[in-house]
C-alpha cells in the first residue's frame, strides 16, 4: 500500500495545521520532515511554492495548508470539525491575512527593519481582543472545529515571541484556549519529533502508531 506524503516541517504553524486536521481524520500519512534552509530534492520537485506544508497523494499535489486540512476531513471527519458556521472561514483568512501580517513585523524586526514591532504587536492585539469576546471554550463552543486548529498555531506563535509580556496581558479566555491546545493529547501528539529526511530513508508514518 502507498501512502500520502506529507512535505512537513515541525516548528511550521502552517504545517501543524494540516497534521492536527490529518491527526483528526485518522488518515495514516508517511511524513518527511524537512529542513528549511536544506530543503530536500524530492521536496523542491513536488512543492511548486517550495513551502511547508505539502501533501503528494499519487499524482496530486496539494501544497496549501487549508486545502490540506479540507483534503483530510473531506474523507473522514470523526470529530466533526468541518461542522461550523460559514463564519469560520472568514475568520480563518482574517487570521492569514491581516493578523499574520502583524505577527510577521512583530516577530521577525530583522526582517523588517523601518516599521516598528511594537506598532504591530499592537495591531495583532486588536485581534486577540475579538477572539475575548468570541471564546466559549473554543470559537464555536466547547468543541475545537476547523477554524481552531487552523487559528490556534498562529496563536502560539504570537504568545511565544515574549511568553512574559503574553501572560500579563488580561486576555483570560484566549489564555485558556491557548493553554488547553498546548495540555492537549493531539497537541502533543503532531509535535512528535522527527529526524530531517533524506531519499531512502525507512518511511516514518504519521501520525506514529505505537
Ligand atoms: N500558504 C502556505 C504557506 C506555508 C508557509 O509559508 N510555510 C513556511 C514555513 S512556516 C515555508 O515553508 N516557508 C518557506 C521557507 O522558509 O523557505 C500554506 O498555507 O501552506
């Protein structure tokens, strides 16, 4: 039997998105962890935007994270996450688009050296104000959907530039979501660690069966 492929990356919030959704789905994937300053060959051949996530099954090619999610649960979605409000896919572009944005300049001042990071920790706060308002738990109720495990890496993310100043700040519903995704078996379970993976390598299947 061949499995589908997954192009991955551990520390990618892009990738841990789409093996959170495939994690889910319970679909069994082989997984090439790739590096992304050496990235493979193989990698390079199949990925046309050379980024993390990508996913080869037979001839096809899916190289977005979100379609990646949509691939997993359009097959099998035991835990219902495909089952939210039309209004989660707007927050999902919300959260690529504008609160990565800030996210970016804030994380990454190097890279951006004329605007200022704090402005930006500023503006991606804004969103983090809506998510208070929103939080029941998760964003539609006490059961993560779609739109939590495509959202909740990019939280991480911006909690984790400066851990310190994020738990000082009065968001404790969005604390607690953030907290729970962390304490969470599934969590967990998509950030086993994995050697880089080079051609011939024995095949490392994901999510890993004990
Ligand atoms: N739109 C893509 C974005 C993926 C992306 O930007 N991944 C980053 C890593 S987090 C990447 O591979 N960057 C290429 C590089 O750094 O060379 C998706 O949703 O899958």
């Amino acid at each position: 039997m061949t499995y589908p492929i997954l192009y991955s990356f551990r520390r990618c919030p892009y990738a841990m998105r789409a093996r959170l959704a495939i994690a889910s789905s319970g679909i069994q994937v082989e997984l090439r962890e790739i590096i992304l300053r050496d990235k493979a060959p193989e990698f390079l051949e199949t990925s046309p935007t050379a980024t993390v996530p990508c996913l080869k099954v037979g001839e096809r090619v899916v190289d977005e994270s979100l379609h990646i999610m949509a691939w997993a649960l359009g097959q099998n979605d035991p835990e219902n996450l495909m089952q939210m409000p039309t209004e989660g896919y707007s927050l999902m572009s919300t959260y690529d688009g504008t609160f990565k944005q800030a996210l970016d300049r804030y994380k990454y001042p190097n890279k951006y050296p004329e605007i200022d990071p704090i402005e930006n920790r500023d503006a991606a706060s804004s969103f983090i104000h809506e998510l208070e308002q929103r939080l029941d738990g998760n964003l539609f109720g006490s059961d993560p959907k779609l739109a939590d495990f495509a959202i909740l890496p990019f939280i991480r993310q911006f909690a984790h530039v400066d851990l310190d100043w994020f738990s000082a700040q009065p968001w404790e519903k969005t604390k607690v979501w953030l907290q729970n995704f962390k304490d969470s078996d599934r969590f967990a379970a998509i950030m086993d660690k994995y050697p880089k993976w080079a051609n011939g390598d024995a095949p490392t299947y994901f999510p890993h069966q004990d």
